[in-house]
C-alpha cells in the first residue's frame, strides 16, 4: 500500500480516466475525494468502488471552472480528512466543430473547465500543500492535443498546450516546497466521453487502426498516476508520462507507407 495514510483529491471522477484513477489511488492506500459536475449517481458508484478497494472515499461535488467553487472543494477535503497529499487535476469538456463556425459559449466552456479548472486546482491544492509544509504530488491529465493539432478541436488543443506549460511552470515553482508536478498523455480511451463524438462502430474501428490494434483503458492510465504519485517515485518531477499505445509514433511508417522527407 504505496499510498498508506495520503489523502488524493481527483477532479472529474465520476466516469472514465478520472474515476479508474481514484479506484486506483484507493487501491494504493489513499483516502479519495472524487469530484464531480453531473453523473452524481456514477460518483456514488466510483465512492463505492474506491472504498471496496480498500481505501476511504467520498463524492463532492463542484464546478472546476468556478475559482471558489474548486477553493471550497480543498477545504471541504480538509475538513473531511485533515491533509491534501495528492491532486490530479482531470475534468474536462470539449465540444467540436470548425473553429471558424464554432459556438463561442461551447468554445469558452471548454477553455473554462479544461484550462482554468485545472489551473484553479494546480492553485488550490499547491496553496494548500505549501501551508502544510509537507510537500505533495499533483498530476495533470492533458494530451497529445497539447501537440498535436486535431481538426475540429481548437479550444481543446488550446488549453492542453496551456496546461503542459503550466504544469512544467509550476513544477519548477514548486521545487523548494517539495511539491511534485508530473503530466500524463494519454492516447485514445475507450470512455463514455468518447461517445459524445463516435459511434461504437467508429470506436471499435478506429481502435483497430491504432498501432496496439486497440483503444487504451482507463485503468492503464490510472496505474501512471498511481506510479507518478507514489513516494518512491520523488526524483520525478515536470516530467510527461505519455500512455498512449504508440498512437502518437510515426506508426504508419511501419505498415509500409512511404516514408515523408
């Protein structure tokens, strides 16, 4: 039990990423707020599961892209269990569409949530931490969208590039408070966001055309967090985890495609 005595925070952990990742750090030891937006009855569920995992575990809900909302949320966990040893900021939204024809208020919640949600966590939870004099670890879930320019999804691309920097910029920072910040890129992840994209057809194909001939899972994300946050792993620090099955290699140069100069 790696994480023994450590008490996680994990924003947008109702479903996917963010509730495989609060299971996981329950399963290393950790106390685990999970919160959410909606899905309040999933959260529930990821409470459940969390704590028969083996750790303690409760839902809270608030809106990341609310500064005090997110401030509360780290003092609701104190309260609850005295100590914030762990963040991983998570929630998102995106909706897509040609940046030109894009509705602005979909555009602007997506820098919301995805930008300044995890910026206010990263804020929250370093403030906490430094007052505490113990050190921590906080995780940021970003994306190969951080580099990578997918069509349709500007806002989302945007705010990914923001938090990479933000978190190298906070990792260095936060070297004299001993507070670790790390960043991990997964690929495509067989999640329930994904449907709000695709079919169950075009998932399954398209994790076929993958290098790993599949899409990623939520539970091989949350072991690099896991990995990121235990104590063994104190030399890590603005490091990037990238966990996305080779998607993000030049993969189509090993199916015989011609090779770009």
């Amino acid at each position: 039990m790696t994480l023994a005595g450590k008490v996680a925070l994990v924003t947008g952990a109702s479903r996917g990423i963010g509730r495989a990742t609060a299971i996981a750090l329950a399963e290393a030891g950790a106390s685990v707020v999970i919160n959410y937006h909606s899905h309040a009855d999933e959260a529930e569920s990821a409470v459940a599961a969390a704590r028969a995992a083996g750790g303690q575990a409760v839902a809270l809900a608030a809106d990341v892209a609310d500064r005090q909302a997110v401030e509360g949320l780290v003092e609701q966990t104190i309260a609850r269990f005295g100590r914030l040893d762990i963040a991983v900021t998570n929630a998102v939204y995106s909706d897509r569409d040609l940046f030109f024809q894009a509705d602005l208020d979909g555009f602007a919640r997506t820098i919301q949530v995805t930008m300044w949600g995890a910026f206010y966590t990263l804020r929250a939870a370093s403030r906490q931490m430094i007052a505490a004099g113990g050190g921590g670890s906080i995780v940021v879930v970003s994306s190969p969208h951080a580099f990578i320019p997918v069509p349709r999804s500007m806002a989302y691309n945007m705010s990914k590039a923001a938090i990479d920097q933000m978190a190298r910029t906070a990792a260095i920072e936060l070297v004299e408070h001993r507070i670790r910040v790390n960043i991990v890129h997964p690929g495509w992840i067989d999640t329930p966001g994904e449907r709000k994209f695709a079919t169950e057809e075009q998932i399954q194909r398209g994790g076929e055309n993958l290098p790993w001939n599949r899409l990623g899972r939520p539970e091989e994300i949350a072991r690099g967090v896991v990995f990121l946050c235990d104590p063994a792993s104190d030399y890590i620090t603005g490091s990037a985890l990238k966990i996305d099955g080779g998607a993000t290699l030049p993969w189509w140069a090993s199916r015989g495609s011609a090779v770009p100069e």
